[in-house]
RNA sequence: UGGGGCGUAGUUCAACGGUAGAGCACAAGGUUUUGAUCCUUGGCGUUGUAGGUUCGAAUCCUACCGCCCCAGCCA
C-alpha cells in the first residue's frame, strides 16, 4: 500500500482541493454516481464509482449519493437498478440515506419545464423525428428554425399540457429548448427536452407519459440534490454549454461544476454496455456475471475482491486522454490482493499417475504443510502421502531440455513438503502417450531436504490417489484474442472473439482440505494459480474451482512456448 | 472543411517557467522446498512537429500535424 507516499492529486482531485480551500460551495463536497438502470455495471463504472465515493471519503463533509438516471422507460428495469446497487455494495461504498431516482423528480421537472415555456425558452415542435433531423443541419452547416418555433407561450402551454394528459400520439410533438439553430454546438440547437412515450416506467407506473431528456434532467437533478461537482466522461464535455444553460435561464440554487475525464478502456475487452449486453444475448457467454465478463459481477465470480479493482482504480488514474490500459494491470492487482492472504493448497490440472516403487503398499505419511510460506501466522495443515501419487502431466517431459527444473528419466525432483523422488521409467499406452511415471523416493528425504545436503532445484505438487478429490476446474482466459477487438471497423467485434475463453477440466484432483473452502474464500493451488469456489454449481461432494488467474510466470515467457497467458507480452 | 477534447518512457499517470519522474511492463542479479512472492540494480524519452518569447520552455505564444467525441424524440 502506498498510503503514505506523497498524494499526487489528479486534475479533479486538484481542483476539488482548491475549491475546498477557497470555500466554494461553503466548502461542501457532494459528488454522485448516476448510473442509467438498464445494464450491469462494469470495470469502467467501477473507475467513475472510486472517483466519486472514493473522492467523497477523502473529505470528513465529504459525501456522494447514488442517483439512478432513470428517463427512459423503454430501456430500464428495476433488475438492473437492483444489481447495481448489490455491486456498489460490495465494492465496498455507502451512499447511506443518499438514494435517488431521476424519476423522484418528475414533478419538478415538469414545472421547470412549465417554467421554460412561459420564459420564452421552450416551445412545442410538432414536427417528426425526420423533419428534426433535416432542420439540425450538419456539423458544417447551421440548422433552420422550426416553423412551431414562434408558437406563442399560450399555445405551448396548452399543447405540453395536452402532451402530459395523453392526448397527443408518440412522436407527434416534443417540447424542445429554444436556444440557436445555428450553434456550432450541434447540443445548443434547440434540444429536446421531453418527449411523448406511452410506456409504464419501472417506478412511476402509468402516472406520465411524457418524459425528460437527459440533459434537461441530469443537471436539474444534480442542482436538486446541491452536488457540487459532476463527474462525468469526455464526451460530455460538448454538452456542458447546455448543462449551464438550463441552470443559469432556471436561475437554481446551487450550479454543480460539471467536469470530464476519460473513460476506462482495457485491452482484449471490450466495454459499452450494447456490446456486453450482444454477448449476453448471443449466448456468446454466459450471463452478465460469466467470469470472462469485465462486468462487476462477473469479476466477483471469477474471484476478483472489491480491494483490488479498487486498487486498480487507484492506479490507472484520472486524465483526460484517451487510453487503453493493460488488462496485466488488473491482474496485477487481483495477485497483489491475494498472495498475502490466500492460503495455500495443493492440486492437480491434468493428473499424471506416479508409483514410488520402493514406498511400501500399505505405508502412508502425515506430511505437515504450511498454508503459507512466509505468514506463520496462517498455520499447517496435514496432507496424506502414499505410493500412489498424481502429478501435473506438464511437470514431466520425455526429453526436458537442461533447464527443466521438473522431471524427466533419472532426474530427481522435490515433491512439495514430502520427498525427493527420481523418475527410473516411464509407461506408455498404445497411442504412444506417458500414462504412468515408476519413480524411487529417498526415505531419508523426509519433509523435502535431503540427509546429504544435495541440491535438488525443482518443486512440484502433489496429490495423493487414494486420498485426492476429484474436481472439476474452469480457466478462464481473455475474451478477445485481439488487443483491440472494435479496432477495425468493417469486423464484427464478435469476430474476435477467443475461442478457447474458456477450458473446462473436469478430471482434476485436489486435496482433501480444499473441501472445506467457503465460498467467498480465495485459494492458491501452488504453482498454479489462485481459485474460488464456483458458487452457483459447487458443492462439498462435487468441487467446481474458478480460477481467478493465474500466477506470475516469467519461464513460460522466457520459453516461448507454453500457452499464452493473459499477462503475457 | 463547424465545434469540443487530447498529444510527456512500451503503457497508465506526474511534473504547471528552473537539470523530465513514479507504478506497471521489460532486463540483469540475489533469496526461496511455489520457475510464485520478496529484495537489489538497470536502461528506456530530440515532452506530436516547426517557429517564437525568455538567462532558462513539457510548461507561455503562433502555425501546422495526428488521434478521439458531437448531426437520438439514448444516457
């Protein structure tokens, strides 16, 4: 933890600090997270979650609220209202009594509306969506007015209000902004405010069917709730003339500072919620929470902990560039968070039968293991050895080049807390594959070290056949084989997609111990990786593991030949 | 070709007129009964380009170049 390293605030960090120094807002601070309810959350609501109430506990008046930008009935469910406050949850924050809709402020909204119309500055336009479109002109050219612009304050205050009762069909009217047609800022020319939509809203039922847009909503909310700074991405920043605007023609209390950063993008993933929400739908993955899914919930499953995505946050920064961040990064600090903490736990991926041909048939040993090497603190566990042992397939080659710490014919290798062993020969089936390995123990090797000071390099794990479980484990690897998988856009980023995301093991053997792993509890099976128990399928007589990652690997790199990792370069 | 935003090591970010730094990544050592962890050490940049102001510029000015965003009755 770099606590106590000087802070180096960043650009928002900085100018909050400055405002609080100037006792701007008498000095308050009150951020809020407003995130739409019509998709999960994912890693990149997660850095705008840590800023907001990350920012928000960095000051004692410091506090964030939680508002739901709730506008558009056709797209938002209470499902996904309810999942994103489960996640914020657990990444570990507190809106406390600070809970809002944007649909708690219907009523009011409707009167600032009202209110915009007998200023002058809003009137009904009852052109269609398409004759809107041809009157916005283009990015080079201004717009035109609209032919209901002049419409007098009377007659727009009979239509919106007729537009309110349901009197008038979807599309046939909208109360737009009056500003200028002509603004190079395609936001400024005479945006719509509300629009008619016949539909039941998730919390306000059947009682509107006009409803705010979100410009018009977003900033009114903010000035309701007195935030003093708004948070939000760069590609909002061409919409904050507007924010003002509505604040300054409205004349409110409070004027929040609305300021951009940029959003989080990450590599071999991608991030909008229309394209999590495709593979969801395609079946390409399984649910919202599947552990490939950079989604909150799919990283909670995959055993991710609420401490290293905050970590992560902290560490990617804020800026306004745009960037795409190393999805190592992330993985750097899920193994950061856990290596201190996981205990330790031996298991094996692809099982290798080995017999100690000299241990006697009937013997068997209580090996002491620690469950962690440097934390005393974590205590041992027992684990059963006998003559009849798995090993991983890949701690054996045929023909292991010099420097295969592992084993291989004579060579001689630790197993983990217990004995050294030397491979005298290997068996074969038919097809020519090693399905067996006949090895020699040193009985004076007891605990792992040799009587005779020799030096043996290599380490493996173990698991003992009569004792082991069996289990099934699912690895899980990058999403996208590609680093950027929206990067060409005449592909299809499903086109992308990695095939081999995920790898189903199901003849894995674990020991005994690893029975009793609660869920929410990491494990590290050694040299392997760190695991969680798949919640939703596992059970104590049939173990299913989620690997979370795996763990560092410099020789795989240096080889060149092992399978790519996800942090691999 | 309108408007807005952004260009600093591989990457994510600092430095806000005074010799360009950090994390991660990378490389080389050491410790190690996990090829993990941990500890040392190392290099990495014509600060997008070209001018200008200044004793001094990543920081200020000018021009140019490149990338991103905006023409929903989405947020």
């Amino acid at each position: 933890m770099s606590e106590n390293k000087a802070p180096k605030l960043d650009f928002i960090r900085t100018i909050v600090a400055t405002d609080i120094a100037n006792d701007k807002n008498d000095s308050r601070l009150v951020t809020r997270f407003p995130p739409e309810p019509n998709g999960y959350l994912h890693i990149g609501h997660a850095k705008s979650i840590c800023l907001n109430f990350g920012l928000a506990e960095e000051y004692e008046q410091g506090v964030c609220h939680l508002r739901f930008d709730d506008t558009n009935p056709a797209k938002e469910d209470t499902e996904y209202a309810e999942a994103i406050k489960e996640d914020v949850k657990w990444l570990g924050f507190d809106w406390g009594d600070n809970l809002f809709y944007a649909s708690d402020y219907f009523d009011q909204l409707y009167d600032y509306a009202v209110q915009l119309i007998e200023m002058g500055k809003a009137y009904v336009c009852s052109l269609n969506a398409e004759e809107v479109r041809e009157h916005r002109g283009t990015l080079t050219e201004p717009g035109k007015d609209s032919p209901y612009r002049d419409r007098t304050v009377a007659e727009n205050l009979q239509l919106f209000t007729a537009m309110k009762n349901g009197e008038h069909e979807e599309g046939s009217h909208v109360l737009r902004a009056k500003i200028d047609m002509a603004s190079p800022n395609m936001n400024m020319r005479d945006p719509a405010i509300y629009r008619i939509r016949k539909l039941d809203h998730h919390r306000t039922g059947d009682k509107w069917c006009i409803y705010p847009m979100y410009d018009f909503t977003h900033c009114l909310s903010d000035a309701t709730e007195r935030i003093t700074h708004s948070l939000c991405t760069l590609e909002f920043a061409d919409h904050r003339p507007l924010y003002d605007w509505f604040l300054d023609v409205l004349q409110t209390r409070d004027h929040p500072q609305q300021i951009e950063f940029s959003r989080l993008n990450l590599t071999y993933t991608v991030m909008s919620k229309r394209k999590l929400m495709q593979l969801v739908q395609e079946n390409m993955v399984n649910g919202w929470d599947d552990p490939r899914m950079l989604t909150i919930s799919g990283l909670r499953k995959r055993g991710y902990t609420p401490a290293s995505i905050r970590d992560f946050c902290k560490i990617i920064g804020i800026s306004k560039r745009d960037s795409s961040t190393d999805m190592g990064i992330l993985e750097n600090c899920i193994r950061n968070d856990l290596n201190p903490i996981a205990p330790r736990r031996m298991g094996v991926l692809k099982p290798l039968k080995i017999v100690i041909t000299n241990y006697p048939e009937d013997q068997e040993d209580e090996i002491i293991c620690k469950n962690h090497p440097k934390d005393e603190g974590m205590g041992t566990r027992t684990v059963t050895f006998g003559r009849d042992i798995w090993i991983d397939r890949d701690d054996f080659m045929e023909d292991p080049p010099k420097k295969f710490f592992r084993l291989g014919p004579g060579r001689e290798v630790r197993l983990r807390f217990a004995y050294l062993v030397t491979c005298d020969e290997y068996i074969k089936d038919e097809n020519g594959e090693v399905v067996e390995l006949r090895c020699t123990y040193d009985p004076e090797s007891r605990g792992g070290s040799a009587p005779d000071g020799r030096k043996v390099k290599g380490t493996i794990q173990w698991v003992s056949v009569k004792h082991g479980l069996d289990c099934e484990v699912r690895l899980y690897d990058r999403l996208f084989k590609s680093e950027n998988p929206e990067e060409d856009k005449d592909v299809d980023f499903k086109e992308n997609l990695n095939p081999d995301s995920l790898q189903v093991l199901t003849n894995c053997k674990i020991e005994p111990s690893i029975a009793n792993t609660k869920v929410d509890e990491q494990i590290q099976l050694e040299r392997v990786g760190f695991f969680c128990l798949e919640a939703r399928t596992s059970t104590p007589d049939s173990i299913v593991l989620n690997r979370t990652v795996t763990l560092r690997d410099n020789w795989a790199g240096k080889q060149g030949t092992k399978t790519p990792k996800m942090n691999k370069k």
